[in-house]
C-alpha cells in the first residue's frame, strides 16, 4: 500500500464544507477571501508526487475540478492534468473530460490497500471519512484559514477511539498557515 495523504481547506473551527463557494452555501467561499497567494497554485506542497502519485476524488470534487482545470495553462494547471487521477463513483460513467483520469474499480479500502503509488486525497469528504473510518490515512496537510465559519461538516467525524498524529511541519502560506500531520 503507497502512503496516503489527505489534503484540505480547513476553517479555524474546523469546518471543510464549501471552502471556494461552489455548493452554494450561506457561509460559502470562507477560504477564497483570504486571496491567491493563499489559494493558488500547489499550496499543498505536493510537488514531485504530482509526477509520480496518484490523486484519488470523489464524485463531486472530480465534477468541480474537471470544470476547473483541463483548459488552464500555467505550470501548476498542467501539473494537475497530466497528474493520474481516480475517481470514487458509482454514478459516473465517463471521466474522459479530466485528463489521466479513471474510474476506481472495487471498493475504495481495496483500491488503497491494492494502489503501490502515494495517493493524495483532496476534498471529496465521503472518500475522507471512509479513509478515516478504515484507518488508512498516514497523513495529512491542513490548510487552515482564519475565518470561523459556524456551520457545515467538520474535517473528522464522531471517532470511536482518539487518534494521535505528530506535527511534522507548519509554514505560512498567505493568510493561512499549512500544517503537516503524520502518524508517529
């Protein structure tokens, strides 16, 4: 099994619902004020795992950035669509709008436990909580922004025992700070 890393927009209360305001939320776009310096580009710091890993989605974040990046042309864009992608769906037939992507076969805990390269999960909450609730996740990088939004779905659910992660790096990035979390 590769390494699996779970990236993501998280409010200062915790919050990871609607972060660019897509779903159309009330408190949606919270993460998007904060400007591109803190939004754009690889702020994840995925860097070569682009090259060589795997980014897995689910249906909804798939159908957000396949509207989103295939016709972009900075470097980062084009990382993004040569990037292998595998999408979590059940409803999905065709994903040949979003180039390098595939439709997972199997189930989801199968397809990670199977998959050799690191497998970067961003968004896509449902693949998250499965991941979580299967104990496969070996880190994560939080983007946490200064904004207390109130409602929406929070980046863990209810737990049925504590889990305990080392801080392995923060650094700022525009208005946020990214945190590195990984298993000790």
């Amino acid at each position: 099994m590769g390494h699996v890393i779970v990236t993501g927009f998280v409010s200062m209360d915790g919050v990871i619902t609607d972060p660019d305001g897509s779903a159309g939320t009330p408190f949606g776009g919270w993460a998007f004020r904060h400007g591109p310096e803190t939004v754009g580009g690889d702020k994840f710091r995925l860097g070569d795992l682009m090259d060589t890993g795997v980014l897995l989605l689910g249906r909804n974040t798939w159908e957000l950035f396949s509207k989103l990046w295939p016709n972009r042309t900075d470097d980062f864009s084009v990382k993004m669509n040569k990037m292998a992608k595998v999408v979590a769906s059940h409803s999905l037939t065709d994903v040949s709008v979003f180039p390098n992507s595939t439709l997972m076969e199997g189930s989801l805990t199968d397809y990670v436990r199977s998959e050799p390269r690191t497998i970067a999960v961003t968004g896509s909450r449902s693949v998250v909580r499965e991941l979580q609730a299967a104990d496969l996740v070996d880190e994560y990088r939080l983007m946490t922004l200064p904004s207390i939004v109130g409602a929406g779905e929070k980046i863990f659910g209810p737990l049925d025992q504590p889990v305990h992660l080392k801080l392995a790096s923060v650094v700022q990035a525009g208005a946020a700070s990214l945190a590195t979390y990984v298993r000790p």
